[in-house]
C-alpha cells in the first residue's frame, strides 16, 4: 500500500514498524455537543483504512481518544449549571450514537483525558527536566524554542510564523508561541493536583499521553482532519519528539476540508449541520457513501444535491444486493450453468481493482467506481434467471467489497430481513385464506416503509423503492 505522508509531502510505500502489525492514533472529539457532518469525514475515512489493513491481513490497534476536559466541556458544564463530567458522559454516548450509525467500528481503546492524568504529568515532568518546558505563574509552558525541527509537519518555520503573526501578548511567555501543557487552575474549575500547584492539562500534551501510554513512543500511523496540521498535530509533535527522542509517527494522514454548498462550513453563516440532523433526512449510510464518494484528500462539497444521489446509489446497490439474496434461497438451478461459469473470473477482476484503488492511498472514490461497476454487470449477468451458485457467487463479491467500505451494516437492513419476511409470510397466510383486505394492508404497509413486492414464479420477492 502506498499512503501520501503530510511530512514529507509524497506517497510512500507503507512499512509498518513490525511486520503484521499497524499502530493507529486517530483525534478524537472533544465531547461538547453532537459531532456535524465536518467531523464525520475522518471517522468514516480512517475506519476505512482499519478496515483495510485488516483486510490485507494487519492486525491493527486503533486508539481513538475523547478530550472530556476543555475550554468547550468547561463552558458548556458552566452554561447548563452541571458538572464537566455529566456534560463528557452526555456527549460521548451522543457520539457513539453517530458513530455507530455511520459505521465506523469502535476504536480497540478509547481514552479519556480525564483518566490519563498519571500519564500527562509524567510526560510534563519530562519535558521540564530536560528543558524542554518551564513553569510560569499561570501553568507549564513547551518551550518552543528549545526544538530546532518545529514546523515540519505544518512546513511554517518559527521565523515565518514571527512575520505576520497576530499573537497576544503574554508576560507570563518566554516567547509569544510557547504552548500551554499545564494551565493553572481557575476559579469554579475543575482541577487536579500536579508539582506545578493544581490546574489541568493542555489540550496538545493530553494526545501526546495517551498515544504513548497505549502504543508507544513511536507509532505507524497518526490522522485527523487537516484543520488539525497546524497547531494540534505540529505540538504533538514537538512535545513527544522532545521528550521521547524518537519520531511521534512515520506516516501523518489528514482528510480534506468539507464545505457546505460550496461555502466554508460555519455556525455563523447557517450553514452547520449535526449528523443527527443530517441523518434524519437522508440516513447514516447515505452520508457514509457519500463521504467515500471522494478522494480523503480532496475537498468535498456537502449539498441536497451531492446527498440524494447517493442515496439513490445506496438504493441500487441495496436492491441488487437483497435480489441476490432471495436468488441465492430461491432460484432453480443449483449449479452454475457454463455459460455462468466464466462470470467468476470477471468477478476476481473487480476485485483486484478495488483493492488497488485502496492501496492507492486509499483511493476509495475509485473503489467506489469499481463497485458500481461490479453492480451494473451482476445485474445483466443475472437478469431473468441465475443459479444459486452465481448468485452466491455475486454475494459474496459485493459482500467483500461493501464489508471493505463499511456498507450494508446499518441497522436499517434489519428491517429486510426477519421483518420483512415475516410480513410476507403473514400476506400470504391472509390470500390463502382469502382474507385480501388484509393481505392489501401488509402490502401497503410495506410499500410505506419502501419495500414493493413482486409476485413471480419463484414465490414473492421483495426490493427496496428506488428514490
């Protein structure tokens, strides 16, 4: 696989630190409110990526934190009279609600900053010790100064920050571009008790903890949105390079920005929507296909327009996938016939350009093409009639592909299973019975959760109603 490194500014070949084995660190949200759909882009993107990997045989440790102490928990806890932690403990389920509807596998470990204080003082006192950082009347700062390589993720030198910066003065700073590590405690906040008096962690040194309190000093893989380069991950790097003397990560992965309607994604200009809200519209999987739908790194415009097609593509690929379905229980033939015979080879060709497309950096707007691609041919390969084996055979190609892309897992395919079958079976006890008011009402029923049958010789069969 070949990933484009933000360090260094090219794709690379992927070599894992040991053999079979990747190390991932993904930013996690900071639990103030609902997440929006800016922030569902590097959860769904990276998920892809674990999945990947894993697919490709890696065992994968992915670490995904919650920042559950912040500026933003403080004040939300302030503004509702709560504490911080009601206020955390609220909006981690409301994110694991998203999250999980969306697709995205929870993470191996999750930590909290909150649960992490031996390891964010300890890294501190590190960085004190060694001159690296220094105590002020108002917490620790990182002595920015002290690490000659700071800007080389962000490629923005200390010199070139100095030329335009609009920085605060801060009398308590050596320099105006230090960084908090520790902040003094406040009045009416929350504190813990450190060397340095009682106050509470900064928010860059709380990720440098906890990634390398659970995968090391020096890990595979480090990503995040690429409004995170400058200064979250830059500081990160700063603080665990400097105190550890290794690299924090060897490959750095950022997503692109998301915009919505062609303009910037802002709470000022209306323009703001949580995943819930979207969701409630289109469905969780239709934006999960729809941010695959691009290239990670590319910018990707959030429109009605953008949305409903994907959900017509999400119904397509829905319908094709339950069609196999019932072939697979209910056709004829159990053999393939030979002029089937032939369709296997083509399916391993789909399946081998899908996965390039992923080891290309994962290309994922390409593997989404494949897949489609894959798609229409099963659909002319299996028009009219099919044996159960092509149709297994078609099953379990679009199965391997849409597991890859975290597809067709929602919990809305329920409802097409046991459910729906159940409805069925009911219709056709009350037409035997010549009960067809009632038989009528199933259908109808079905029809308004988007579900149309389809009377054939096989027996009834049932597909999603195209949007």
């Amino acid at each position: 696989m070949n990933i484009y490194n933000t360090l260094t500014r090219r794709k690379e070949a992927f070599v894992p630190l040991t053999p079979g084995r990747v190390l991932m660190y993904c930013c996690g949200p900071t639990v103030y409110n609902r997440i929006h759909v800016g922030n569902a882009r590097p959860l769904i993107v990276f998920d892809v990526l674990r999945r990947h990997l894993e697919k490709q045989g890696y065992r994968v440790t992915f670490v995904q934190n919650f920042t559950d102490i912040d500026d933003k928990v403080i004040g939300k806890a302030l503004a509702e009279g709560v504490s911080y932690e009601e206020v955390a403990a609220r909006y981690i389920e409301e994110y694991k609600t998203d999250a999980r509807g969306l697709g995205v596998r929870d993470p191996d470990i999750a930590p909290r900053a909150t649960d992490s204080m031996d390891a964010i003082l300890a890294l501190i006192g590190r960085l004190v010790e060694k001159g690296h950082a220094y105590r002020a009347p108002d917490g620790v700062y990182f002595r920015v100064g002290s690490f000659p390589k700071y800007g080389k993720l962000s490629r923005q030198s200390l010199d070139t920050l100095a030329v335009g910066a609009r920085v605060e003065v801060d009398e308590s700073k050596e320099s105006p571009f230090d960084f908090a590590l520790w902040k003094a405690a406040k009045p009416e906040e929350p504190s813990w008790p450190s060397p340095w008096g009682p106050g509470r962690p900064g928010w860059h040194i709380e990720c440098s903890a906890m990634s390398a309190a659970h995968l090391g000093e020096t890990i595979d893989i480090h990503c995040g949105g690429q409004d995170l380069i400058f200064p979250h991950h830059e500081n990160e790097i700063a603080q665990s390079e400097a105190a550890h003397g290794a690299p924090l990560a060897r490959y750095w992965m950022h997503n692109g920005f998301l915009s919505i309607d062609n303009k910037k994604m802002s709470k000022s200009q209306g323009n703001f929507f949580t995943v819930r809200d979207a969701a409630a519209v289109y469905g969780y999987e239709t934006i999960r296909l729809f941010m695959l739908s691009a290239h990670y790194r590319n910018p990707l415009n959030y429109s009605a327009e953008s949305l409903e097609q994907n959900r017509a593509a999400l119904t397509r690929l829905r319908t094709t996938n339950d069609r196999l379905v019932f072939l697979e229980g209910h056709a004829d033939a159990e053999t393939m016939a030979p002029e089937e015979a032939g369709f296997a080879a083509l399916l391993k060709e789909y399946a081998d350009r899908f996965t390039r497309a992923l080891d290309d950096d994962l290309n994922t707007a390409d593997a989404v093409g494949v897949l489609f691609e894959a798609v229409r041919e099963i659909n002319v390969r299996t028009a009219g009639s099919a044996s159960r084996a092509l149709a297994a055979l078609c099953a379990g190609a679009l199965r391997e592909m849409t597991g890859v892309l975290g597809l067709l897992e929602a919990e809305e395919e329920a409802l097409l299973d046991d459910g729906v079958e159940e409805m069925i079976r009911a219709r056709q006890s009350a037409r035997a019975a010549r009960n067809f008011a009632e038989a009528d009402r199933i259908r109808d029923e079905l029809r308004a959760r988007g579900i149309l049958l389809e009377d054939t010789p096989q027996g009834v069969r049932w597909k999603r109603e195209t949007v």
